[in-house]
C-alpha cells in the first residue's frame, strides 16, 4: 500500500534530500548507478553548479521560462519602511524554469540581503568536512542497516535499488537517512528534476557573484544533524514506500509536487494538503501516525518558529530582504505566513 501522504510532501518540498537547502544531484549520477552507491553523497551534493551553464545564461536562450513559472511569494512591509519579499522554493527542479521569472529576480535584484534555509557553497571543497560527513553516514563494519529497518522495509529497498542499477550489498553498511538521499534522488531524476537547478542553488550562486549578503537562517550543520538523529521507527517508515510497485507513483507524485510549486496556486496546494492528510489517515496505524507526527514537528513546524523568527529579525535589521525557504515552510496553520500574521504582520500575497 502506498501511504506516504503528508510526510512525502514534507519531503520533497521542505528538504528531505541530504543537502535541505539545496545541492547538487544530476543525471550523471544515475549514470554511475552502482559504483556512484559506493562513494560518499557529500561529493555528490556539495557541488554547485557554474551559473554560466544553467539554462538562459546565454541571452540567446528562449525566455520563455519567465511566463511559466509562478512560485508563491508574498511581501511585507513594516513600521520603519523596511521590506520583504518572501517566497516557497523547491530545492529540487526542472531546467525549464530558467531564465528565472522577472519577479523573481526583481525581487533579488532590490534586496541588500538574500536569506536562505543555509549557505551550501560555504562548505564546497571541504575534503575535511566532507571525510567527516562519511563517517557519520556509515556503521562500523560489523553492522548493517538491515538491522535497523523491518523486513518489508528492507525487502523493498533492495528490490527499488537493484531495478535502478544499484546494489544494496555495496550499500549495507549505510545509515537509512544516507540510504534516503540515494533512493530519492532517484526518484526525482526519473522525474526529470534536479537539485542543480533549484533556485536556492542558483540564487547563492548570484548572491557571491554579485557579493551580496548571504543570511543563513539555519545552517547546515544543524540540518545534518536534524537528519541524523530521527529514530530508526520513523526513518523505517519515510522509506518503505520505496518499492519496484510503488515507483511509478513515486515518480508521478514528485512530478505533481513540482507543477503545483510551479503554478503557485494556493488553493491547489491546500487541497493537495488536504488529500494527502486523508491517505495518512487511512493507511496507517496509530503507532504511525504517533512517529510521523513526530518526523513532522522537527522537520517542518519546530523548524518553522525559527525561521518567523528569523524574518521578523531581518524586517527590523535591513530595507530590503529576500527571503527563501521551502515552500512547505510557509502554508497552513503553524507556517511562517501563520505565525507573522499572529505577531501582526500584514502579508500580501504577490
């Protein structure tokens, strides 16, 4: 049975891919498919693309990307005259949303301050940190990760990578939230998205370009340890879905997150929220629902006071900031729209 339901949504549009605030995953990587499994993911998403190769750097290119890509944004303006512009990103996408919309860059090009979920490119090339992280993704040689995860868990993780060119024998002795990065950038490359051209991705890259300030409303480090530190149980269950019979849903689903991202259509992203709340109410038990509750305090609504705060310190620090964080972050009760409007912020939608 397929029941990801509102977890999966935390997960492709807050960040459950191993970089949250956006690395680098492309097709090259399915391409090495067994022997990339052997080699640390840190090499793979600490990588940024050079800006000069992303789609609409040549002003020759169609600009046809700026009519169809109408992410959600909205604007504040406080007491002293101080702005912001805030907006939902995905941090995995399609190269056809570039060159970026002309409200987009609009709102970039205004702001003094361009404030991210975490600054990727600060730890590019840290062979130090990165021979760290490895460490971290892996168990002693005498453990394995079937010992962490069920039978019908396990089962349908060998089944979904060995069907896409991997082995889970090269992989055993990987930590799940390792495992995760693996079997869901898999999914989003069938999906023809990329975590190359996610805008958060893209905007850092302008921002040290054009030497803009960079604010890290987390850091990666805090969200490496987020992921690493969720429970065997609840990592047991955002992977058991991966399966040979649920894959083809997986890589539709992924492709439906991105046109709704893409559209911007609130009441659309809403009714989704909504559907997907009724699939985790109908497929899963009560123990379940009692640990995805849990997954979804940490990875989006604790996660999400932080960040109002963080905007709310922005408003009163600078004229102008641009403000980027996944989408999941903003909508519904508990988002950071809710919480700014509780503190009396007015919000206009854009």
């Amino acid at each position: 049975m397929f029941h990801k339901g509102k977890a999966f949504l935390a997960a492709a549009l807050a960040a459950v891919m191993l970089s949250s605030c956006g690395g680098r995953s492309d097709s090259s990587t399915q391409a090495d498919n067994t022997q990339k499994a052997t080699t640390t993911k840190a090499t793979v998403t600490l990588t940024p693309q050079d800006s000069s190769s992303l789609p609409g750097s040549d002003s020759s290119e169609d600009q046809s990307g700026n009519d169809t890509c109408t992410p959600l944004m909205w604007h504040i303006t406080n007491a002293d005259g101080h702005e912001m512009t805030l907006m939902g990103s995905m941090h995995a996408l399609k190269p056809e949303i570039y060159p970026l919309p002309e409200r987009i860059m609009k709102a970039y090009e205004n702001a003094d301050v361009l404030a991210v979920e975490c600054d990727i490119t600060s730890i590019t090339g840290n062979f130090t940190y990165e021979l760290a992280l490895m460490k971290e993704m892996t168990y002693p040689e005498d453990e394995t990760v079937e010992s962490h995860l069920s039978k019908e868990t396990y089962d349908n993780l060998t089944g979904f990578l060995e069907a896409n060119g991997y082995s889970m024998d090269m992989i055993k002795h990987y930590k799940p939230w390792a495992i995760s990065s693996i079997v869901e950038e898999i999914v989003t490359n069938k999906s023809e998205i990329y975590s190359t051209y996610g805008i958060d991705n893209n905007l850092l890259q302008m921002a040290h370009e054009d030497k803009k300030e960079i604010y890290e409303v987390e850091s990666y480090d805090f969200q490496m340890e987020m992921l690493m530190n969720f429970s065997d149980e609840v990592q047991d269950i955002t992977l058991r879905d991966y399966s040979v019979e649920n894959e083809e849903e997986l890589v539709s689903q992924m492709s439906e997150l991105y046109e709704i991202w893409k559209n911007g259509d609130i009441d659309e992203i809403n009714q989704y929220m909504a559907e997907d709340e009724e699939q985790v109410e109908a497929g899963l038990t009560e123990e379940e629902k009692a640990l995805l509750d849990e997954y979804n305090a940490e990875m989006l609504y604790d996660r999400n006071t932080g960040m109002a705060d963080a905007a709310e310190k922005l408003l009163k620090e600078h004229e102008n900031t641009f403000f980027v964080v996944g989408l999941a972050h903003f909508i519904g009760d508990g988002g950071i729209i809710d919480l700014l409007t509780q503190r009396g912020y007015t919000i206009e939608m854009i």
